[in-house]
C-alpha cells in the first residue's frame, strides 16, 4: 500500500480568463508516484487528472527541499502571480504545512516548483 508523502496545491492569483488555470494540485506518494490535477477556468469540463512517476533523483530533491525549508518559514510579499502550499505527511498524519503563499527567492521551494512544473 503505497502512503501520501506530500500534497502540493499551486494558485494562479494572476488574472484568470476562459480556459487559462486556477489551481494545480500534486499528490507524492512514497513509491515516487504522483497524481496531479488541473483545475481550469472553464464552465465544464474543467479539470485534467494525470498521474506520472518521478525519478528517484527528483523525488529525493523535492524530500530534501522540503527538509531545508521546515524551520525557515519566510513570508514573500507579492500583488499577482502563483501563490503554493506544501503539505508533509508521515505514516498518513500531517507533520509540517506551509501555508498557502509566495516562494520568489525561497531556492528549496522553486526548486521543488521546477521539477513538478516541467513534467
């Protein structure tokens, strides 16, 4: 049985017209499997579910960026853009939350951001 590792949820706080996205959500399972869905600005049929599995060298940087985040919890202030929450889990509870916001300049979180934006 494979267990939730992180949830990933990704806004779009920038201006939103017909059929541009609103909400991006990524679920990491511990096997390096990853349910992703898009929510899209579109009356119906507005979602797109994929799964994909990342490569062990991804999913170790994305552990490990979270890991140098944890005690550094900075706030980005910004008027538009993309604003991210990261949720990690252990044996299915909750352990560390980052809270819905911004992460220009934060090097671990954009890194994280790279690797799930470019698959």
């Amino acid at each position: 049985m494979k267990n939730i590792v992180l949830k990933i949820r990704n806004l779009n706080w920038g201006l939103i017209g017909p059929g541009t996205w609103k909400e991006k959500k990524w679920t990491i399972y511990d096997d390096m499997s990853v349910d992703y869905t898009v929510l899209y600005n579109l009356p119906e049929n507005n979602t797109n579910t994929l799964n994909f599995e990342l490569i062990k060298d991804e999913f170790d940087s994305i552990i490990n960026n979270i890991e140098l985040v944890k005690n550094d919890d900075t706030t980005v202030d910004a008027d538009d853009g993309e604003a991210w929450e990261f949720v990690k889990y252990s044996d299915g509870a909750e352990i560390w939350k980052r809270n819905l916001g911004y992460i220009y300049g934060i090097s671990p979180l954009e890194d994280i951001a790279d690797i799930l934006l470019k698959k």
